[in-house]
C-alpha cells in the first residue's frame, strides 16, 4: 500500500498556473489543480512510504519556482 497526501501550495501572485503545469511532470504527483481561497494549488501525490513521501514534496515540489508555502495532509484510512 502506498502512502498518499495532499498538499496545498501557496504561490506568488500570477504564479499559480505555472507551477500546476511544472507540478504535473513530477513523478509521484496524481493530480495538481488550481484553486481559489487561502491556497493557490491543491497536489495529490503518493509514494511507497512516508519518508519518500516527505522527500518528494521537500526535494521536488518545494524546489518549483513561484511556491512560497506548502501544507502537506496525508491521506488516513479509519
């Protein structure tokens, strides 16, 4: 079972389209949308364990111009 999350990014202003169409080719990222609100941009993304998880959004989304916040949520089942 893989471990999956939700991450809500906030960008600079103008910003939000470009970093979905550079979050999209990230391996790990299932979905990436922009929306309105507090946050700019919501990622569903998935990796094999929590700590890969961590690296994909700290190394990989993290590092895409114009992302100022993230807010990662993982996925539970209960």
């Amino acid at each position: 079972m893989s471990v999956q999350a939700y991450v809500l990014i906030q960008t600079e202003v103008g910003k939000a389209a470009s970093v979905v169409h550079a979050i999209r080719e990230i391996p790990g990222v299932t979905l990436a949308e922009d929306v309105t609100g507090p946050y700019d941009v919501i990622v569903r993304s998935e990796a094999r364990t929590i700590d890969e998880l961590g690296q994909l959004v700290v190394a990989k989304i993290q590092a895409v111009p114009g992302i100022t916040r993230t807010l990662t949520c993982p996925v539970v089942h209960l």
